[in-house]
C-alpha cells in the first residue's frame, strides 16, 4: 500500500532537524566526552574539554549554535518503494528549502557559509543551500532520515587512499591521523569506509559517523567479530598518539572509531578517512505520512556537572589596548591568558583582500599596528546579543599570509585554533610574535567574553568582514611563543612518551 509524504512535512522536518542539532550535541556524545574529561590527565586537554562540555550545556540552554560555523548540510534519505511525495518538486529543491527555512529562522539564525560557485566568484549563497543529498531507495512505505551539518574545520582533514590489496589499514590511519593537525578540533570521533570504489567508501567513512558512539560499551563487554576488534585496535592507538584534545597533548584523541565496508575489486582497497569534530551534530528521523517529525529533547541531567570559568590565579590578565611587542615577547608556550580590550577579526577572504590592496599600494580600513587578529567569522547576533557564538576557526589556512601580516601591518599577536605550518612558525619567530589558541568547539562561551562587535572593514565579506571586538576575559593559551616553540608539537610528542610508558623530561 503507498503511502503519500506531504512535501511540508519533509521541508519542516529537515527545518527542526537543523536547528535541532545547532544546539544540541547527541547524547552519547556528551556521555562519551564527559568519561574522557574524568579520566584525563593532561592539564591543558582537561581544561579545553570542560570549555567544551560547559559550552555544550550553554548552547542546550540558550539554543545558540554550539560552534560558528554552523557546518554544510548533509541529508542521507532511505526512501521506500510504496512511498510517493505530494510535491512537484525534486527531492533536492525539497531538502533545500528546509535548509533554507531551518538557517533563516529569525530566533537562532545559522550562519551561511556555503559558496555558490567553488572556483571563481566563491558567492555565498545567503541561506547555506544548496544541501549536499543522498538518496537510497529501500523496501517499504517510510522514509529514514539522517540530517549532519558538518564543520569545514574537521571537513576538510578528509581522507582518501587507494591502498594495495596487502597494504595495512593499521598502519595507514596510524600513518595519517598525525597529519591530520588539530583542525578538526579532537577530540571526536573518526569514520573509516573501505572497499566498494573510491566515491564508495568515502560516502561510507561520512555515513559511518551517524551511527551513535559506543565504544565504552564496547570496551566493557568485549569485541564479538573482527570488525569490532579492528575498532578497539584503532580507538587505543590513535589515542596512544597523545595528540589530544585540541591538539595540546594528552590522553583522549577519538572518542570511537567507526568503519563501515563493502565489496571491492581484487586489485584494490579504497579507504577513506573522515573525522568528526568536537562540534558533531546530526540528528534521525523518520516520516510515515502522518505528519512532520518530533525531535526527542535531550535533558540537562544528560549533561556531567562540569561548569568552566576563568582561572584567576593561574592566568595572566591582559590588556590589548596597551600591549606592545615586549609584553607579546614575554608569554611562554602553555600559559593562559584572559584578553581584555579590543581585537581586530579576519579570515581567508579579508586576508586575501589585505595582500591585492598592498600589493597595489592602497590604504588599508583599520590601522593593524600593535593590535591583535582574531581568526573567526561568528554568527549573527539575536536579541540582546552583540555578537552570536564566535569560536576559532582552524589558522593555517592563513599561514601562507602571515609573513606579510607580521612585516607589512604591524600586527604583534594572532588567535585561532590548531597548529601553525613551518611557514608561520618562522615568521611569528622572525618577527618575535605570538600565536594564541581559543578552543574550538566552545565558540558560544567564547562569545560571552565579547562585550561589543562591530564592523570596521570589508562589510560586504558578511561572516568574512573585518570586526572589531571588545573583549573582557577572552580566555586563550600560549601556542606558540616568539621563539616560535609550539605547543601542537611538544604537547603530542609529551603525551605520546608518557602513554608509552617512556621517561620523559618536562620543560
């Protein structure tokens, strides 16, 4: 017997399940995370994961998007055979529209960050549409669906090898996962697709990480096939990486591995690699004609008694209204800082635009000189709030600039999250500057050290345009210091020795 899908069912539903899954991390995410938080050792991984789990009870709270970037939809649609859509649209401009409904939403509007064309204009679409679809066609008179956003952060540490057929998948995520830096903000969890053709097991690694997480339950009662001894095998060597949460050291990297296979040719072994950040957001639903989907509310009680506030005693206070290159000069990798005052913002957009104005000799919007950037692009503010949810974004997409930042503008300082390349490290160290992280995955906690925002340059960037933020204990660690020591590289290369069980000497 069919059964008819009102196309406003699906519009709405996809609408609910984005706004859903802005604010509200999976349950077995926050259980997983928050048995991670117990048992950590690392000091400065201990600290960003109660950001995280702190910031994660704000944004269920106040439903504000856990992190700025509100992520590119993905939608997985299982359609039945009986099933038939009272719509004379496609499915794609169906999935769209809801998209687009769910990120306009004037009470928790996203933030767009999908670019219409990828190779030249780079125009952003306005509304995050269009959704990237998946459509499976299956027994029965339902549709199953599964709604991600997925940050561009841990998105684009994606991976895809054709290995030989002998090749160790052990060896090769062992191999990978380090080059992999902390942009995309660990710990999370990883998914691994292998077989079919390469097209195949990469949309298998990014189904994978829709299942929920349950490696604690694995642990506990044991593996029951290869499959799931392959998981442990993984799950306990990459953590024994050391690499940490945010990339600072320390003892939980993933939280679960997920793999998911298919059959392939003799002559190949597609395997494809896609973590999932400390931002995972996705949600299931199903529709059966009846009407739109409900979304289960999580409750609080769901969240571990983990409150995060500035350390006093053991950060330095800092005013960037008076800072000058001696004090930057001063800081040592791994201290804590709380900024106060003002911060200049800006990405890959207002940095390119920064080099094309130098380049011809033009006069830059706003005066860089002893100042500090900020990169990010926040979300846009609602009701009482001068700036929406206002996390990092991953720094070294802007390495390839800083050498001219640090020599052209005058700037002292840099925050962002994860590592820095050779390029920065040598520039921040030519220059005796310094880089700082925010943790990312905090950004709606971040925004609350934010006490005034406005545009001072490049408005028409939107999410991409030069602010400038007044902040008041924006709280932010040392990552690499003037020496250009990093934190990302001694942190790991600590924790990794301790976990082995190797003396180690601590500076």
């Amino acid at each position: 017997m069919s059964v008819t899908i009102q196309e406003e069912d699906l519009v709405q539903s996809i609408a609910d399940a984005v706004q859903f899954i802005s604010y509200y991390h999976p349950a077995d995410f926050i259980r997983h995370l928050a048995r991670a938080y117990a048992r950590e050792e690392s000091p400065a991984a201990k600290d960003a994961m109660a950001q995280i789990l702190t910031n994660s009870r704000m944004s269920a709270e106040g439903r504000r998007p856990i992190c700025q970037d509100t992520g590119i939809v993905n939608v997985f649609l299982k359609v039945g055979m009986d099933v038939r859509f009272n719509s004379s649209r496609s499915l794609q401009e169906i999935c769209d529209e809801g998209v687009r409904r769910g990120y306009l939403n004037p009470d928790n509007p996203l933030r767009a960050s999908v670019l219409e064309d990828p190779l030249f204009s780079r125009r952003n679409t306005r509304d995050n549409t269009p959704c990237v679809l998946n459509v499976e066609l299956v027994p029965g008179g339902k549709i199953e669906a599964q709604v991600a956003a997925k940050g561009g952060g841990s998105e684009n540490k994606s991976k895809l090898a054709m290995l030989n057929p002998s090749d160790s998948l052990v060896d090769w995520v062992l191999k990978t996962v380090p080059t992999m830096g902390a942009g995309w903000c660990p710990p999370g969890m990883l998914g691994i697709g292998v077989g079919g053709t390469a097209e195949k097991a990469v949309l298998m690694a990014k189904q994978s990480l829709m299942e929920d997480l349950d490696m604690y339950e694995l642990l506990e009662r044991g593996p029951e096939n290869k499959l799931e001894e392959l998981r442990i095998e993984l799950y306990e060597k990459v953590n024994a990486l050391g690499i940490g949460a945010q990339g600072l050291g320390g003892l939980t990297t993933v939280l679960d591995v997920k793999i998911k296979t298919f059959p392939t040719h003799a002559a190949s072994l597609p395997v494809a690699m896609i973590p999932n950040c400390a931002a995972t957001r996705h949600a299931h639903f199903e529709l059966d004609g009846s009407g739109p989907a409900h979304l289960h509310v999580p409750s609080l009680s769901d969240w571990p008694d983990v409150h995060w506030a500035p350390d006093y005693k053991a950060s330095k206070q800092v005013d960037l209204n008076t800072l000058t290159p001696e004090e930057v000069a001063s800081w040592k990798p791994g201290q804590t800082l709380l900024l106060n005052g003002k911060m200049l913002t800006g990405r890959d957009a207002a940095h390119k635009r920064i080099q094309d104005m130098l380049a011809r000799g033009e006069p830059l919007p706003v005066d860089f000189r002893n100042r500090v950037i900020y990169y990010v692009g926040p979300v846009d503010p609602v009701r009482d709030e001068v700036v929406g949810p206002a996390g990092p974004t991953t720094s070294t997409r802007m390495d390839k600039f800083t050498e001219m930042m640090l020599a052209e503008t005058g700037l002292i300082a840099m925050i962002g999250k994860s590592e820095r390349g050779p390029v920065a490290l040598e520039a921040i160290r030519k220059h005796k500057s310094a880089y700082l992280m925010a943790v990312g995955g905090a950004a709606y906690l971040v925004s609350k050290a934010i006490r005034g925002a406005k545009v001072v340059g490049f408005g028409d960037l939107g999410m991409e345009a030069i602010y400038e933020f007044d902040v008041v204990d924006m709280p932010v660690t040392v990552a690499v210091d003037c020496n250009g020591v990093s934190v990302h590289n001694t942190g790991p290369k600590e924790w990794s020795a301790r976990i082995a069980g190797i003396p180690v000497k601590i500076e």
